[in-house]
C-alpha cells in the first residue's frame, strides 16, 4: 500500500523510479556527446557499464521511448544514431572558469556552452570550430564541443615561474588561462624563483601530458616590484616596450624647421589669440583654442589640433607602426605612445610660443553658441600661453588672471552648447576615476578621486563642437555627384532594450524609477541627477553604462546615442589615435575636390583600430587595478564600508567606498548559512535564514588578502547594513 503512494503525484519518487529517469539522462549524455556515432544495443550497454538484467531491459524500454519520440534513430547498419543534426559554427573561446567556457560566435544568437573537457585543447580566446550538441531551450544556452581548433589566439604567456631542481612551472598572470606551463631547467634563462617571465610555448598539451611544454624568453622581474608588474600587464596585453630602431630614425630625420613655403599654403592664426589647456603633467598638447572678436560682436573661435598626417605620411615606416598601435596606452605609471616622441612631445606638439602646424576647425559664433559659419583647413598657430586645467579654472572662479576673460567667454559658451546637448538628449555619463599618487618607486601612497570641473568640460565642449562639425559636414557635403564620401565616424548603437529594462528593474530597489520604454536620454539624465552623491552613484552609473552599447570606429555614418548627435567623428587627437589621423586624411582628400576613396580598405582600419582600442582600455583597467590591490596590501585586517558592485555564483564585489577599490567576499566563506546565487536579480539568498545580499546593499567588509599575480583583493563580510 505504501508502495502505491509513493507512485502516486506528490508523493516521492520510487528508487526504480529515480534508477530509470538516471539512466535515461546518462543514455541521453552518450548521444548528444558522439552526436554522429552509431551504437549498437550491446554497445550501450558497455558503454554504460550496465550489469544486471533490470537495467538492461530499462535500456531498451528508454531506446524505444526516444526512438518514438525522434531523439533517436535506425541506421543502415540497424546501429541507433542521434536524430539531432549538430550544426557548426566557428567562434572565439571564453574560458571563464576552470570547469566550462562559452564559444562566442556571429553565427549564434547565444553564447555556446562548453565543458572545459571538451574544449579539445583549446584555450582563452582561440577560435575554433565547435559542434552545436543540444540547442538552446527552456531558458537554458546551446550546448556543444569544440571539433577544430582553427587558430590560436597566442603562444606567449606573462606569469610567476616556481623553480624546482627537476622542472619548473610558470602559472600564467590571466584568470582565464587555467593551466600552468612546464619549463625544463636548461630552458628558464636567468629567471629566479617567483619572478615574472614571458614564457613561450614550444609544445601544447597532449593526452600524455595535461600541461604545455614552454621555454623562457624573457625575464621581467622579480614579483611584486613596479616594473616587473607593470611590464606583466605590458606583455599581456602585447603592447610594445619601445619603437623599433627604423621607426625612431625615421622620427628623427624629419625636419625641425617649417618653410615659407609650407606656411603660404595655409591659413595663418599667429596674430590671434591662442592657448592650450591640458592636464598638469601632460607632455603632448594636441589641441589649443583661439578665440577672436568680431566688428559685429560675434566671435570666431578656432579648435586648432597638432597636424600629423603631414609629418606621418600614407605607406611609410611611422604610418604602419602608427596603425599597428592605433591608439596611446595610458598605464598608472607610464604612458606608451602611438608615435616617437620626436613626435608626439616635440614637433607635433603645440607648445607655447613656437610656430606649430595644425588643421584647424573654425567657428563664426555668438555668446549663445549659435554657429553662423564655419571653416576647415590646414593652419599654422603661435600658442601665447599653456594652461592647466587648475590654472584656467581659477580665472573661470575668479575673472581675474591673463587671458581670463577669453576663457570665461568660451565658458559660457561651452555651457550653452552643453545645455543644448542635454536637450537634444545627450546622457549625462559621470563616472568616478581615480588616479594615483606614487612614490619614486611607483609605490601607490593615496588613491585620489579625479574632479572635473567647468575648465574640463569647456574643453570638452569644443572638442565635441568640432568633431560633430567636421563629420556632419563630410556626411552632408559628399552626397552629391560624386556619390557618397566615404569617411570615418564614431557611431554608438541605441541600448539593448533587454538590458535596459533589466536596468530599470533594478534601479527600482533603489527607489529610482526609469522608463525604459520612454524617451530614454532624459530618463537616464533624471535618473543620473538623482543619485549623485548618493552611496548608490557608482554602482548605477556603472551599471548604466554596461547596458549601453560600446562606441566604435566604422565607416558606417549611423548616430552616437550618447552624445546625441547625428553624426560624429574623432578630428582632436591624432597624436594618440589612429583614426583621428584617418579623419585628417580624408577631410583634406575631399576639400580639395577628391573623389570617394575605397570603403573596405578604411573599414579594415577602423575595426582594428575598435580592437586596439578596446586592449588599450583592458591594459588601463589591469594597471589600475594592480595598483589597487597594491594600495590595499597594507591595510590587511582593516574594516571598510563598501557596497557590493556586482554578484556572481562565486561571491560578491564589494566597491570600498573610502578607496574605490573592489574585492570579492567568496560565497565559500559566508558561514553563517548556503548562499545561492540569484542571477536574473543580482543577488545572493540564503538557503535557511532567507537572508538576501543583492547589488547596492551597503556593508562593512575586513581585507583578509590581496594577490598581486592575479590583481584580487579578498574580503570577509563583517555586517550588512539592514
């Protein structure tokens, strides 16, 4: 009778039961693994390793099952084979954790799940062909293997080497890479135990052995100091350590001097009032501002830029090494740039009192900002004077001081144009960065909070005026008989509505409210407003910015969402971007009545410059972040107020409000209950005492580790604020 009801709807499952709906899932497991293969009944029963007489006749009940249902079917032979046709896509690896990894591909809508198993030796960011075993359904991804590495992403690895008589292992600085490399001792050069070294592998894995074989090819350093870390995140991210030899000489063979002749084929501002506004310890000014009154009371207000492109001239040494680079790496300690310094902090850089050569974009405007008529050309400018930003702030305060009152004139228009931005529906992105101050050993001793005040957004402002000017102008000018000009902008995607509204959701725990399907710019910009100053500011702010797409480079004249401008470019800073040299190029092609250039050859460019871009931002978060933790290292069991900035099913981040620096509280060390992550609403639940830790939540936290190798910090939770 108890049988009987344990068979019953509701009640627990028989053991024979369980026993078959087991089975079913292992016989289910053998074919979506060797999606292809055909077994016969006796081979199953191998494979599986089934003994007895019960679940040997349970195998044929579940064979008939899916044979009627499709999952399964007859081959020639009689053998059974699966009915599903595995689909192949080629993809890039994620290797996210040391147990799966997801394969990145256009050709699927999701992201494919891949046991690290089934990886066929394929590493963090290789592309590979992989076999698409079960699709996406109930909410879960598509599953699959990788059948065909197609290429590696790399064979060089930054890491710690551990030195041992017989052999050695260099255990790579990438989360993502999780093997380490076996180093034979005639191959380690001079590296010493625990220092950083490049390793590059001469054998990858083999069913023999797990682990690739590698030789030394550089030492860095011993771990832990400045030079050695930073030139880790360097070789990581493969950014180069100095210009190549021909690259240097070829900098240094261009002339100092500029010619009468030269200086009568452009327009000539050294008579106007001119000054460059940058940052304190900045050593290349590419751009400066004239400003001069008009007889009729407007103004014309030029936004002068440092003229590369007639220095690095199509198809030579420094253009390749220049598109190679694409972009300026700005690390905590250094800058590595994308041209010699003969260059960037000599003849392209506009110092004061010194004739400079620019391309220029001029303005005709009144107090309100209204631009009545504009201009484009090559320039040559004399800068009457370098400001800082502190420098130029204190005359915007005070109206007192030389030039004070040109700057509080292009003040108040800048604030004009930033009004009228806002209104178009430009979103107001505000994010705290931080800078460090370091000791003569690069040691960080404060974590410094950078401000932005009027003096940054003025020029901002005009970078932005001239950058939307110059592309609205190509877009425009080249639709006539030539056809379309091909160009170069800065296009950003209106945001994912999913995850917009997932955002929304979100901002409501906190008691903001968002239309995610209203005018979404001056939601956002309420929104925004409403947290500043608030403990909640960065989290949402970072949040806020994740569900937006990311800018890039294309030749493609859609929209920038952000800025809320129809088209826009990048004209201001050729000295540290590549497509600003592109931009130069092709607007002077086209002033002087070129037709439309070729679109593949500048797309090619701008995608590589995209990438470039993207690994320049990765290595300044990484060198950040090293500093972070090697900021936090003296303050081991210290507690902090922190609130958590993200949750995974590993832990939660927690952003410490004091530093700004992020650590994790591992789920493993919450001892108090079993915590189980809630992915869909950013949160963590305890499985007995309900208790709920989700994003925003502010808590005191003690700094129980820090790892240098791996940039981490590790933290105990001391008490949640109710």
């Amino acid at each position: 009778m108890s049988k009987k009801r344990k068979k019953q709807k509701g009640g627990r499952p028989s053991k024979n039961t369980a026993n078959a709906k087991l089975l079913k899932d292992r016989v289910r497991g053998v074919f979506a693994q060797h999606l292809g293969e055909r077994f016969s009944y006796r081979q199953l029963i191998k494979k599986l390793g089934l003994r007895d007489k019960k679940s040997k006749e349970m195998l044929k009940d579940i064979l008939f099952s899916m044979e009627s249902n499709d999952k399964i079917k007859k081959a020639p032979d009689g053998r059974l084979v699966s009915s599903y046709d595995a689909p192949e896509v080629i993809g890039r690896v994620d290797h996210v954790n040391s147990r799966f990894a997801y394969i990145i591909s256009p050709d699927s809508e999701e992201d494919i799940w891949v046991k690290s198993e089934d990886l066929n030796y394929a590493i963090d960011q290789d592309t590979v062909k992989v076999q698409i075993t079960r699709p996406a359904s109930d909410g879960f991804r598509p599953e699959g293997k990788v059948v065909e590495l197609v290429e590696r992403a790399k064979d060089e690895f930054v890491g710690k080497i551990e030195v041992s008589e017989k052999f050695s292992f260099v255990v790579p600085d990438n989360r993502n890479i999780h093997f380490d490399v076996m180093v034979f001792p005639e191959k380690i050069k001079k590296a010493k135990h625990n220092d950083k070294v490049i390793v590059k592998i001469s054998k990858w894995h083999d069913k023999k052995n797990r682990s690739p074989l590698g030789e030394i090819i550089n030492v860095l350093g011993p771990a832990g100091e400045n030079d050695a870390e930073i030139h880790s995140i360097m070789a990581e991210f493969g950014l180069p350590f100095q210009f190549p030899q021909n690259v240097e000489e070829a900098a240094e063979k261009i002339p100092v001097e500029i010619s009468k002749e030269e200086i009568s084929y452009r327009r000539d501002f050294r008579t106007i009032t001119t000054f460059t506004i940058d940052p304190e310890d900045a050593k290349d000014f590419d751009d400066a501002l004239s400003v001069e009154k008009l007889d009729n009371g407007d103004y014309e207000i030029g936004v002068h830029i440092a003229d590369v492109s007639h220095y690095v001239k199509p198809k030579s040494i420094l253009e390749k090494e220049a598109l190679q680079r694409a972009t300026s790496v700005y690390l905590v300690d250094r800058t590595i740039p994308m041209l010699p310094e003969k260059l960037s902090n000599g003849l392209c850089s506009l110092r004061p009192n010194e004739d400079k050569l620019t391309f220029s974009a001029s303005f005709v405007m009144d107090t309100e900002g209204k631009v009545k008529k504009k201009w484009f050309g090559r320039t040559i400018i004399h800068s009457d004077r370098r400001f800082t930003y502190e420098e130029a702030q204190e005359r915007i305060e005070s109206g007192e001081g030389d030039y004070a009152e040109e700057i509080q004139l292009l003040n108040g228009i800048a604030h004009k144009l930033k009004d009228k931005r806002f209104k178009n529906g430009a979103v107001n992105f505000e994010t705290t960065e931080v800078k460090f101050k370091l000791d003569e050993k690069g040691k960080p001793i404060a974590v410094i909070p950078k401000v932005r005040k009027d003096a940054h957004k003025m020029i901002e402002e005009f970078m932005l005026l001239a950058n939307r000017e110059v592309a609205t102008h190509i877009y425009k000018w080249g639709r006539g008989e030539n056809g379309k000009y091909t160009f170069v902008y800065r296009t950003h995607d209106d945001p994912d509505p999913e995850k917009l509204d997932g955002f929304a959701k979100f901002a409501a725990k906190f008691g903001h409210k968002m239309n995610a399907g209203g005018n979404i710019s001056s939601s956002l910009n309420k929104l925004l407003g409403e947290v500043e100053g608030k403990p909640e500011q960065n989290v949402l702010e970072s949040l806020a910015i994740r569900s937006m797409a990311k800018a890039k480079y294309t030749t493609d004249p859609k929209p920038h969402f952000g800025l809320a401008f129809e088209h826009y470019t990048h004209f201001t800073s050729p000295i540290r971007r590549y497509p600003d040299v592109m931009v130069h190029r092709l607007l002077w092609h086209y002033l002087n009545d070129g037709k439309p250039v070729e679109v593949e050859p500048e797309e090619k460019k701008c995608v590589h410059s995209s990438e470039r871009e993207k690994n320049a931002a990765d290595a300044e978060r990484a060198s950040i972040k090293y500093k972070q933790v090697e900021f936090m290292q003296s303050m081991l069991g210290e507690d902090f107020e922190g609130i958590v900035s993200g949750v995974t099913e590993w832990g939660i981040f927690v952003e410490i409000t004091e530093t700004k620096c992020e650590g994790m509280v591992r789920l493993a060390d919450l001892t108090d209950d079993f915590y189980e992550f809630d992915e869909k609403n950013y949160r963590i639940i305890g499985k007995r005492n309900k208790r709920i830790i989700t994003l925003g939540d502010k808590l005191t936290v003690k700094v129980v580790k820090t790892d240098i190798d791996r940039r981490t910090i590790d933290l105990d939770l001391v008490n949640i604020e109710e």
